[in-house]
C-alpha cells in the first residue's frame, strides 16, 4: 500500500522562527524561570525552616541580577520580544520587554530581595513551615510575568498567579483579622478577575487575536477607535485595574486587609501588587486603547482625584500606623492615575517615575512600622512615644521616608509629583494639579503628626515625657519569633530601600530617563512593534 505522505520538505518559515534564540535573549523569560525554580525547590524544603531563608535569598538575589542584565540588554538593544515554541507572532505567546517592564520588574525583585531579609525575623517557624518564603518567590513569578508578557490573556494568568500566592501569604498564621482580611480581600479581587476574563473574551472576539502588539496594530486601523463596543471593553478593564490598584470608589479592600498579615506581608503587598494593576492600566490604555483613554480621560481624572483626597484624608483620620499607611498606599495610586488621565509623554513619565517610588517606599515604610513595633510593642499611635531617644539614626530615617512619601525634597517623591503637576497644568487640568498638591500636603501633616507622636514626644498619652515608651519593651514578639533589633536582617533592607530613596532624589536623572524611555514607549510604541513583527 503506498503512502499518503509527501515527500516534499514542509516550509514552516511562515509561520515558525527558524533561528536559533541569542543566549542573551533568555534574560527575557530568566526572571519568571528564576521564581519558579526558586518556588519549587523552597517548596520542596517547606520542613527544614533553617533553609528555606536561606535558598529563597539566594534565588531572589539571582533574579535581582537577571532582571539587571534584561534592563541593560533593552537599554541597548530596544525592545525585545520571544514567541515560546518559536511560532511567529500572533501565533506564538509572546514576551515583549521595553523600558518600562524591565524597569519595574527589576525594582520588584529588589524589594522582594530586601523582603526576604525582613523576614528572616518577623517570620517565625510556623510561618516559614506553612509556605512564606515559596509564596514570596512564587508570587515574584507572577509580577515578572506580568511586567513582562506580550499577551492579554498570559497577562490575566500573571495575574492569578501572583493572586494566588497573595491569598497564601494573607492568612499565615490563621488569626481571625488575617481571615477577615483574607476574605474581603479575595472577594474584590476575584470580581476583578472576572471583569478582566470578560472584557478579554470581548477584545478576541473583536480583533482575533491577544497579542498586545497585533491588537495596537489592528486599533490604529480602525475608523473608530472608540466605539461603543470597544469603549464596553474599556470599561471592563477600567473596572478590573481599578480594583486591582485600590482606586476609588472599589478602594475599601486594602484598608480593611493590608494591616493584618505579618508586617513583610504588609510591605510585600503595599509595595507590588496594586502597582500591576497600574501598570496594566498603563499598557491597556496608553499602547493599546489610546482612543478608549481619550474618551475616558475625564473618568480617569475624577478618578484620580477622588483616590488622592480619600487616601490623604484617610490617613489623616488613622490612629494606627498601619492603616494610616494603607490609606497612603491608595493616595500614591491617585498619583499614578493621574498621569494617565494627562495621557502626554511628560505626564505617563511622572507616573512611572512615581510607581518606581511608590514601591520604594511604601514597603520601606511598612518594614519601618514593623521596627516601630518590635521598639515599643504596638502600632497605636496613642500608645507610642519617646523612639528618638531610644534610636536616633531610626529616627532620621523614618523621617526621611515621611518627607519621600509627602513628595518632598530632596527625595524620590518630589520628581515625580513635579512632573505629574507641571503635565496637569499644561493640559488644562488644574483641579487635578491641585488635587495632587493638595494630597502631598495633607500627607506631609500625617506622617508629621506619626513622626511627632512615636519619635519627638517623649512617651505616650497618658504618661509625662521621657517615661515608659508604651505596654511593649524592646523586644516583641512577631510570628511566634523573639524580633530583637539587632540582627542586620532587620536593618539592611530598610537601609538599601532608604538609600535608593535618597540616591533617587539627589541624581533623578537615571530614573527620569528610564521613565521617559517607558513613557515614550506607550506613547509612540513604533518600537514595540517592530520588535514583534518585525519590520511591519
């Protein structure tokens, strides 16, 4: 019987890669391999708690380094992009890495890296037994992932990824606040979830395809590029980032859960997780919805300013000090939110600029709190006191975070609000510009009134100045641990964060640069695509 087959060789150039992939191009997908291996191997020594802070810094530290050589290769090579399976785009799930993923995902990884040090103290046996250290690595395979992907849909997988490691964290320990943390937490985001599955299902009906690149290219070539379907998916993911960032009016999530966990836990989320739903705020609207981000520019405003005055009056209401910090967490938001709004080069550099110092500084200033806490044995405002005597250098450096988180100078926080007034008002839109003066203000009096009531006074209420600091002494008890404050677990991390807020703020011209090159990126994403299609 003769065969069925061809003889002739199949060409698969025209939709297959044929070449080989460049050594130095697997730093594209280095970061998300890293943090999964890293995550196996500290789940796989989940019973040998010496080890596992051990493996799990070691593996961060490499993806600190990886992330570096990707951020040098797109600074010299331009975007880059590598399809899996070596299928040609569309086809192939693709990541694409510009200036703005391989700037973000490299300072996640550094503050994962400072988190993993932190916790070596603030997290006891049974935390490291019950899954810290894999969830912390794993979830960094999720934000890399998501920093990094070409693909809405892998986008969305990022997204769970980086969820489900979440939910892990929050309830270690099992106490009742972390459950009720837990659930009003999982529940928001899991709406969320949902609006962002639907509005994705909708945009591949529209166009066919997932790829962010391809979807750019076909949105360029409609005739109205804000129609009613397509402003319908533009809401939904609105909706879903919204959510994910704690902008108002779906906020009340993070106030109500971010002050439960473990501190790291607290400064691991304050610092990353609402800062991926900017981020795809920033890639759905700007590189592939610019019309639907028009259209709603006056709803990303309103936004904006609506999350900027609930976060700095919410923390000037706060008398414990995590939550006032929760509340500053959703004032940065506001922030960032607001450079999108302006949607010019100059305005979407001031957001990313201000979302690289925003993930600085918040998780900074949570490890702070976490020291405050060991210090005096309690986050209650009323009840602190008298901590400058006790530790002058804790002092200026908490202050020196109060003057970075206020937007002052000489710090990271004061270039990027500049930039994100001065496009505001170049635009027309001076409510906004003074709504983010305004939110710097009220947040200079909060964390003035925190630095005055733990630090300047000299005990708590109650007592005259110059007694007992509070119920605690100097060492309390955090995760079933003795977390004395003399191990360099607990002050080098809070020193390499507070030294990059200082070196960003006296020599802001590496990160304005980067954060131009991220802006101009979305703006004008010529680049982005070339590296997808190739001369298309």
């Amino acid at each position: 019987m003769a065969s069925t087959y061809s003889s002739e060789k199949v060409d698969y150039s025209a939709a297959m890669n044929l070449e080989p992939v460049a050594a130095a191009d697997w730093l594209i997908v280095a970061p998300v391999l890293v943090s999964l291996i890293g995550g196996a191997v500290c789940l796989m020594m989940r019973k040998n708690t010496d080890a596992q802070p051990k493996l799990a810094i070691l593996f961060l530290a490499l993806l600190v380094l990886v992330n570096f050589g990707l951020l040098i290769r797109v600074l010299d090579q331009g975007v880059i992009t590598m399809v899996m399976g070596g299928w040609l785009p569309p086809f192939g799930i693709a990541f694409t890495v510009d200036a703005l993923g391989a700037t973000l995902s490299l300072i996640a990884s550094i503050v994962a890296f400072c988190a993993g040090l932190y916790g070596i103290v603030t997290v006891g046996t049974t935390g490291r037994r019950y899954g810290f250290y894999p969830f912390l690595v794993l979830l960094m395979a999720g934000v890399c992932g998501a920093f990094l992907t070409g693909d809405i849909f892998n986008l969305y997988v990022w997204f769970e990824v980086l969820l489900i490691s979440s939910y892990g964290m929050l309830v270690l320990g099992n106490e009742k606040p972390q459950l009720d943390g837990a659930v009003k937490y999982g529940v928001l985001n899991l709406i969320g979830t949902n609006f962002f599955l639907i509005g994705t299902g909708m945009i591949y009906g529209v166009f066919g395809t997932l790829n962010m690149a391809d979807i750019a290219i076909k949105m360029s070539e409609l005739d109205s590029p804000a129609s009613g379907t397509l402003l319908t998916i533009a809401v939904l993911y609105f909706l879903a980032f919204a959510m994910k960032a704690a902008a108002f009016p779906v906020n009340f999530w993070l106030p109500a859960s971010y002050h439960t966990p473990n501190i790291v836990v607290s400064a691991v989320f304050a610092g990353l997780l609402t800062k991926v739903g900017v981020y795809a705020l920033l890639r759905i609207f700007v590189l592939i919805m610019p019309g639907s981000r028009e259209a709603l520019a006056d709803l990303f405003a309103l936004v904006a300013i609506l999350t900027l005055m609930t976060g700095a009056f919410g923390a000037l209401a706060q008398s414990e000090l995590r939550r006032l910090l929760g509340y500053l967490v959703i004032a940065g938001i506001g922030s960032m939110l607001a450079g999108i709004a302006v949607g010019t080069t100059l305005a979407l550099s001031g957001a990313i600029f201000y979302a690289v110092h925003s993930i600085i500084v918040m998780t900074a200033l949570y490890m702070a709190s976490g020291i405050v806490n060991m210090m005096s044995g309690t986050y209650d405002l009323r009840q602190l006191g008298g901590l400058y005597q006790r530790n002058v250098a804790f002092a200026a450096v908490f202050l020196v975070l109060a003057f970075a988180v206020s937007g002052l100078p000489p710090f990271s926080g004061f270039w990027p609000k500049v930039l994100l007034v001065d496009a505001a008002f170049a635009d027309g839109r001076a409510l906004l510009g003074a709504a983010i003066l305004l939110s710097g203000f009220l947040t200079t009096i909060a964390m003035g009134r925190v630095w005055i009531y733990a630090f300047w006074r000299g005990g708590p209420e109650g007592t005259p100045d110059g007694e007992s600091v509070g119920p605690g002494a100097a060492t309390a008890v955090a995760g079933g641990r003795a977390a004395g404050l003399a191990g360099p677990a607990v002050w080098l991390p809070l020193g390499i964060l507070t030294a990059m807020i200082v070196y960003f703020g006296l020599q802001p011209e590496w990160m304005l640069e980067l954060s131009t090159r991220g802006a101009v990126g979305l703006v004008e994403p010529r680049g982005y695509l070339r590296s997808v299609f190739g001369g298309l």
